[in-house]
C-alpha cells in the first residue's frame, strides 16, 4: 500500500539521529535514502527534536531550530545538504 499517493504535502516528524542503547549517535538524514522507498521526491517537511527542515530541489533548509540547538549542532547531526539561509 502507498501511503503518500495523491496526498498534497507530507510531513514527517522523526527524532533527528538514532540512538543505540551504548548511547552512540548515528544520522537519519542522510543524502539520500539506503531504505525501500514507497513514495519518491514526496516529503515537504520533516521536523525533528532539534528543527524544523524544508525540503528542497536542492537538499534541506533549516527554518527552524527547537529551544537550545545551535545551528552546529544540526549541521553536525545532518548529513544531507543543510541550507541555513531560511532560518528565522
């Protein structure tokens, strides 16, 4: 079954890193996705713990961050293209 099929915008809200149980950190946003894929090029937006992020032709823009994460922090734990210019 498609869950995106003639749906007009997705959003999809996620923790942005994985967190093992030996508490190591590993990315979920990455450049492109190493998972089988039900919808292509559908996602508009994905909020995480840490921000808000569009996406883009061009890879993701940061438009917000949550309380207390710096824009180091995001870019640190993102791994796909991360545009910061939409920041507000």
């Amino acid at each position: 079954m498609d869950l995106v099929a003639g749906v007009g915008k997705v959003v999809v809200l996620m923790e942005h890193v994985a967190r093992a149980k030996d508490g190591t950190e590993s990315l979920k946003l990455l450049p492109e996705c190493t998972l089988p894929l039900t919808g292509v090029g559908v996602v508009n937006l994905i909020i995480t713990d840490l921000g808000v992020m569009e996406v883009t032709d061009d890879g993701l823009r940061l438009t917000e961050l949550a309380p207390g994460v710096t824009v180091d922090e995001i870019r640190a734990k993102t791994s796909a293209r991360l545009d910061v210019s939409g920041l507000v």
